[in-house]
C-alpha cells in the first residue's frame, strides 16, 4: 500500500451522500465562498485601477491580466485533479491557499501593470487548486444522487461571494479610492481560507475510492484505469456529453471574461459612477450566485441538457441587449438575465461531467473540464481586446454574443442527456442506467434513506 492511499483511507466507516457527510459539505461550502471572494476583489477595481492609476488606453493591454489568469487557471485545472489523485484533496487544497496569500498584497503594492499580472498568475494558481479541490470533494461526499444541488451549492457560494465582494469593493473605492482599502478583503479570505482548510477540512479521496469500488461504467470506454492522455481525449473531443460540456463550459467563461474586463469600461464610458459600475459588476454573478441554489438541485429533477442548452441561449439574449441598448437600468435587466443563464449552466455542467466519468478518473475529467472551461477567459479577454481596439466595444459584445449562441446549439444536436433518471432511448447511458442506479442504491447506504 502506498502512502497515498494510506493517507486518503478514512478511520471511520465511508458513507455516501449529503445528509450522512453534512458537517464536512458545508464547511466545505464556506471554503468556497472565500475563494470567490478572491475574485471579487478585482472585478470591479483591478479594470478600473488600469485606465485611471496605470494609464492603459488600449482595451487589450487592459485586459492581459484576465489573459493571464485564465491561461494559468485553466492549466492548473488540469493539474489539479490529477494531484488531488495522487497525493490526495487537502494537500492540494492548503497549497492553493498557500499560493493564493501574496496576491492581495501584489495588488496593493504593485509600482507596475507587470505586477497585476503576476499577481494574477498566482491568483490562477490559487483558484485553480482550491476550486477544482472543492469541487472534487464535494462530489467526493454525496455520490450519485445529489450531485446536481452538491455542485449548486458549491457554485452558488463561489459567486455569491464574487458578486458581494464585487459589490463592497466598489463602494470603499468609492469611498477611499482604489488602493489599497478594496484589496484588505482579500487579505482576509487568504487568511480564513488556509486556517480553515488546514484545521479542519478532512481528506475525502477515500469516498471516491469507495464508490469506485461498487461503480459499473456507462459504457464500454467509460470504464476504470484509463490513461491520463484517454481521459483527456474522452473529456475534450471523443464523448458526445463531455466534449458538449466542455466547449459549453468554455464558452460560458469566454462571455464571462467578457462582462469582467469589458463591460466596466463600458459602463464608464457611458458615464456611469464606480459606485453604479459596482452594483452592475456584483448584480450578474448574484443572480449566477443565488440562482444555483435552485437550477443544481433542479438538473437532479429535470435532467442536465435541458438547462445547459437554455442557458448558454439566455446567455446570448442577454449580451445582445448589453450591445443593443444604454442606461443603468436596461443594464441592470441584462444583468440579471445573464446571471440566470449563467446559473442554469454553471453547476449543471459540473453535475454531467460527474454522472458520466468513472469514479477511478472523474477528478481529471474535472480538471480538464475546467481546463477547457477557464481557458475561455483568455480566450473572451483576448478576443474581446483585439475587437475593441480593432471596432468599439459592442462590436466585441455582439460577436460574442453569437459565439454564445452556437455553442447553445451545439449541445441540442451533440449532447445526449446524462442523469441516469432521465435518459432518452439511444443515448449511451440507457442500456446500463437503471442497473448502475440499483447497484448503486444497493451497495451505498446514503441511497437506501
């Protein structure tokens, strides 16, 4: 027996689901909420500390900071699950908060752009590691049948915090300028998040080991012991859900880097005071938040595809009036619009991912998942830049806006549904769900409550 497996194989006996691990899930929730707020920090300050403190005129230098975190976010990714595989969840989880402690105070000290950046780099580090961990872990906990609300709840707390450090942030900039007042949160959640996790966050590789154990694959190529290279083209190109879930994932956050490092400025330029840009910067991801509480739990009822394909389209509606109209108000409709799109998608994407991988490889799938899907705020960064440059600002939104749109339709003609409750005849799950559900139920005590 290795180390790590030693070290991931609890004392006490494994038991599956959200009631019989409840004290560790909700901790776990409150983790997450610190890493959003990490985020929050810079949503409505760091596009605004660019024009006014730094003096960048062009919208692509503005934005190589979201460039650079989403670029080393998303590799993270990748990395992240399959270290939380080897070495186990909490390791990795400390080292992230570890990384993740210098970053407020990069951004207070910063004499240069290149400094941002490199905070920025480590901020990538950081969500990369303690987000995927989180995640991961959760899933860990409550096996099969509530992972639609696990990951609601996980990503609600995220951008809940998002969206209300957002929102605290532009009102002490308001208040007391840009620096560095708005960036003592950070320093504070940099703090409780490595306190806490290291304290009392418990190791939760044992669950996943433990479902494998009793786990019967989908399908054929979707069985145990699979390469890291096979996880990665299963994930990324091969499996009609997966590969759906992540060009969705992908260009969910490509919009998302959009309305993070473009729309402030545009909001600005519109005359709009930081105290108004705040409320819009905050009022998206707390619809997004807020809105996951519900559409997690409600994939585990309706069915994962339903909700992916209408939100990527709601998402697309909403970034046209962005381009399409002007005021705060309108503004503040089309934020809420995006941020429930956004909410039917997020944790529901994360929920498919985890119906179709094996037990034995679900943290990579994650992690390449999450690649795919973080690498879309370089991707909307860098292509949000060069358009603004090259047109005006809604020129960028409204290609966006299309982007998102096909990438709705591209899951209604390739995506097959993945909750093994509601399979459509023909889909790759049909021939074995029922079986997997009742094995499952037979052999984990969570199901038999």
């Amino acid at each position: 027996m290795t180390g790590t497996t030693r070290s991931a194989l609890p004392t006490t006996p494994i038991r599956l689901g959200l009631r019989e691990n409840l004290a560790q899930f909700l901790l776990l929730v409150g983790v997450n909420a610190l890493v959003g707020g990490m985020i929050g920090q810079e949503r409505t300050v760091l596009p605004l500390l660019a024009k006014e403190e730094f003096g960048l005129t062009a919208f692509t230098a503005t934005l190589t900071f979201i460039a650079a975190f989403g670029i080393v976010k998303a590799a993270t990714n990748f990395f992240a699950g399959t270290l939380s595989d080897r070495y186990g969840r909490k390791p990795v989880l400390i080292a992230g908060w570890l990384i993740g402690l210098p970053v407020p105070l990069l951004l207070i000290w910063a004499p240069t752009w290149g400094w941002v950046i490199f905070a920025n780099v480590l901020l990538g580090v950081n969500q990369g590691l303690t987000w995927s961990t989180t995640i991961i872990m959760k899933i860990d906990l409550v096996g099969p049948a509530k992972r639609g609300l696990a990951m609601g709840f996980n990503e609600a707390a995220g951008y809940i915090a998002v969206a209300l450090t957002a929102l605290a942030t532009g009102y002490i900039a308001d208040q007391h300028g840009l620096r560095p007042e708005p960036f003592f949160l950070g320093l504070a959640y940099a703090a409780l998040g490595l306190g806490i996790s290291t304290l009392f966050v418990r190791e939760t590789h044992g669950h996943a080991l433990h479902e494998a154990a009793t786990h019967t694959a989908t399908a054929d190529h979707l069985h145990g012991g699979l390469t890291t290279g096979q996880v990665f083209r299963l994930t990324s190109f091969k499996e009609k859900a997966l590969s759906s879930a992540s060009q969705a994932g992908l260009v969910n956050n490509l919009n998302d880097g959009l309305a993070w490092g473009l729309l402030p400025l545009y909001f600005a330029d519109a005359g709009l005071s930081v105290a108004r840009i705040g409320v819009l910067a905050a009022l998206y991801p707390l619809v997004w938040g807020l809105g996951q509480l519900v559409t997690g739990g409600l994939s585990d009822r309706v069915g994962r595809k339903p909700l992916i394909a209408g939100g990527m389209l709601i998402q697309a509606a909403a970034l046209g009036v962005f381009a399409a109209t002007e005021g705060f108000w309108i503004w503040a409709l089309a934020s809420v619009l995006i941020g429930v799109g956004t909410a039917m998608v997020y944790p529901t994407l994360l929920a498919a991912i985890g119906d179709v991988a094996h037990p034995s490889w679900r943290a990579r799938s994650v992690g390449i998942y999450r690649l795919w899907r973080d690498g879309g705020f370089a991707v909307g960064a860098l292509l949000a830049g060069v358009l603004a440059d090259a047109f005006d600002i809604p020129v960028a939104i409204w290609a966006v806006t299309a982007l998102t749109a096909v990438s709705g339709v591209v899951v209604i003609v390739r995506m097959y549904e993945t909750h093994p409750h509601h399979v459509v005849p023909g889909s790759p799950t049909t021939s074995t769900s029922r079986a997997d559900t009742t094995r499952v139920r037979e052999t984990s005590p969570a199901l038999r409550h």
